[in-house]
C-alpha cells in the first residue's frame, strides 16, 4: 500500500537505547493515544535488542546470548518483556498498542543470528539449516548479533519468509531493518529478498531502512524496495549536525514523495538518555528544535520521536501539536532550496514548497551565529502578485503583500503559508 504522508510516531532508541522495556513502551504508547494522536502521531517502535535479556544502555554487547525460536527466529526477552512468555511474542504488546488506537512497530538486524548458524538450528518450512543459509563474511561492523543471509542458497527465501509471516502473526505495523542502507550494493540482493518477503507476508507494514548515510545513486532501488530510508548516520542533538542536514536534504528533495519517503532519523527532543542518566534533555535550544522540526516538515521526512514523551514539558508539545506545521508536513510538495547564501552577513536558507490543497509554503533558516532580520522578496519565490500571508509557528496574520521582514534568531527558523 503506498504511504501518502511520510509515517509519524515514536521510537525507544533515542531515550532507551538497547535496554526498553514493556512498561516503558505502554507507558509512551498511552501518552500518545491521549495526547497525540488527534495530531496524527501513530507509531509506538521498539528499537533493538528486544531479544536480548542482558541489553544495558546505549552499549552492544558483543555475542551475546539471545532469545531465538527452534526456527532461528529472535524472540522478544520475557524478563523485559513478560507478556511473551509462552510463545505469544510481541503480539500481546502489538494487540495492547492497538487497542490504543495506534500501531506497532519491532526494529530487527538484517540477516540470521550468529547463534543459529553456530547450532545450525532449523529453517521454517524447508530441510535447509541456519549454517547453509548464511553469508558468514557478511557481518554488521558495529553489532555482532547476525550473519548476513545468501539469496543464492536454498532456504534463504523460506527463512526471510518465515521471519515475516511471524511478524504479521504478532500484528507488527512498522519494521525498522538495519545494517541493510547504507554502502549499497554490497547486500542489495539481501534488500531486495526482504522487500519481497515483507510485501507477501499477508500485512500491510511500513519498511524503514538504517543506517545512512543512504545512497544517492540508489535513490531509485530505495523507492522500489523500502517506504523510508535514512539519509544520514544516528542523527543526536548537536547543532553541527542539524546545520549538515540542510545539505542532505538539499540533495534528497528531488526523492521525496508519495510511497518513498528520505528519512532525517529521529527527533531527538525532551528526555533522551533516559537510560544512563534520567535528568539528561536535549541540547538543542528552543530556536534550534524548530528550526529542525521546520526543516523535516516542508522536507517531509518521517517524523519519528526520540524522546521519553511522559516527561515531555509545554514546549515539547507545542512542537508536536502545531497543527499548521503538520499540514504542512502532509501537504507539502515538490519542496525544495530555493537560496543558502549571506543576508546582512549571516548564514540564512530559503525553502519552499506547494500545497496540495492550494497555496504555497514557504521557510526561511538562520544557520549563522547572531540573530539577524531578513526581507523576502517574494519573487524569490517566483510569486509576483500580493498575496496573503500567515506565519505558522505564532499563526501571525501578515496581511497582504509581494514582500516579508522577518526576525530570526540565532540557529532559529520561522515557516510561511501564502495565498
């Protein structure tokens, strides 16, 4: 099914790392069904290690014992997650997250674990076995769980198969797959193996690749293959790295649209780290969220929570719930940079982008290091005629006008609909 808006939702890693648990995972997915729903936000995603009963922080441990069914499936840990014993998996979790009125969404590694092959354990549906399966010179530089899988060997497709009609059977919305974006096409068969198995497991879900850096030059194999696939490393809240995704953005705009959507990475606001220290919030400045939260909407990247939403303050919110900021993230097209050049010495960006239902958007950047106050000519814009103009994150009415001043602050950033 093609996604018409990039997915929005939350994700354990930013705040959890490895070590989420279940009453962790309630306690946001209840959050959001009260306070964030009616905006559109859905998705409740358990980020990775899920399967390993030992997982602490931020940090991997290096092979590590796993929980795994007799088919060389990873299963959900009962210690941390109790409601899987007996067999039942993350669908009792899945089944509490939908009685929420929201979707449930599990983040896997590509391949099959290490320990499957080292016990040579069975393969679902074939007489084949983890060991015959494997690509054993195909591992993940930074977590040592899995072994990539051959496409070329019988049982491959049947393992890939079984893993996702296992999935479904737990009524999973979201998959979240990595080790599989970034430097392609080292394991693009493997990618392709999975998309397929993904597609006729019999339940709709969106498929989200990771890491990145993405490439470019297979912008068009991601579209083919995945709903959403990121465009940079782990993104964390650090001012160089915001000022750096202008440029990915920049080049990824031309990708974004229905059914393929470039994807920022999370957004790492309100309580992050919850796991190693709890009083630890976001580094970004108030100035520095929106203009991130500005960015990923005209852009349309998915929007996908970083932080621990049951201590999220008023500012959080009002990040989350401005709803002319969202429509714009739902109707925003064909957005682009139209300028990144000096105004009055300092670094500042022209975005813009049409409404599907009329009107044109429009976001101007301050990527310098003072405040700075700026004159749009809307014929930068291509707009030549006086039109109407509101300011969306104060919902300032600027009258009418074929010009704009406009105040921005040091790393902030302020968005406009015209008509």
């Amino acid at each position: 099914m093609i996604k018409k808006t990039a997915p929005m939702g939350w994700n354990s890693w930013d705040c959890y790392g490895a070590s989420v648990t279940e009453e962790t995972v309630r306690k946001n997915a209840e959050f959001m069904a009260k306070n964030l729903k009616q905006y559109g936000w859905e998705y409740i995603v358990v980020d990775i290690q899920w399967s390993q009963p030992t997982a602490l922080g931020h940090a991997y441990a290096p092979f590590t014992e796993l929980c795994m069914d007799e088919y060389s499936r990873l299963i959900p840990a009962e210690n941390r997650f109790p409601s899987s014993a007996g067999g039942k998996g993350f669908a009792p979790l899945a089944e509490y997250v939908h009685s929420l009125g929201l979707k449930f969404g599990i983040h896997i590694m590509r391949g099959i674990p290490r320990q499957a092959v080292h016990r040579n354990t069975a393969i679902k549906g074939t007489d084949k076995t983890a060991r015959q399966i494997a690509k054993t010179a195909s591992t993940c530089f930074w977590n040592t769980d899995m072994y990539g899988v051959d496409p070329e060997k019988e049982g491959a497709k049947e393992y890939y198969d079984s893993l996702f009609e296992l999935y479904a059977s737990w009524g999973v919305d979201f998959i979240k797959i990595d080790d599989i974006c970034r430097e392609l096409p080292h394991e693009e068969s493997e990618l392709v193996m999975i998309s397929k198995a993904i597609r006729s497991c019999g339940r709709d879900m969106v498929f989200s690749l990771s890491p990145g850096p993405a490439v470019l030059d297979k912008a068009e194999l991601y579209k083919q293959v995945a709903d959403m696939w990121r465009i940079t490393d782990d993104f964390w809240d650090r001012w160089d790295l915001l000022y750096a995704m202008f440029e990915r953005c920049e080049k990824w705009s031309i990708h974004t649209g229905a059914g393929g959507w470039p994807d920022a990475d999370m957004l790492p606001i309100g309580a992050l780290n919850q796991d190693e220290d709890i009083n630890y919030v976001t580094k970004f400045s108030e100035h520095e969220q929106i203009n991130m939260m500005t960015l990923w909407a005209i852009f349309r990247s998915p929007l996908i929570i970083g932080g621990e939403m049951t201590k999220f303050d008023d500012f959080t919110m009002s990040l989350l719930t401005n709803e002319a900021i969202l429509k714009m993230h739902a109707t925003s097209r064909h957005a682009h940079q139209v300028w990144h050049r000096e105004v009055n010495g300092v670094e500042t960006v022209l975005w813009t982008s049409m409404c599907a239902d009329g009107g044109q958007y429009f976001a101007l950047f301050n990527l310098g290091e003072e405040d700075n106050e700026v004159e749009l000519s809307l014929t930068d814009l291509e707009i030549y005629d006086e039109v109407n103009m509101t300011e969306l994150w104060s919902d300032e009415d600027l009258g009418k006008g074929t010009s704009v001043k406009v105040k921005l602050p040091k790393h902030g950033a302020k968005a406009f609909f015209a008509k």
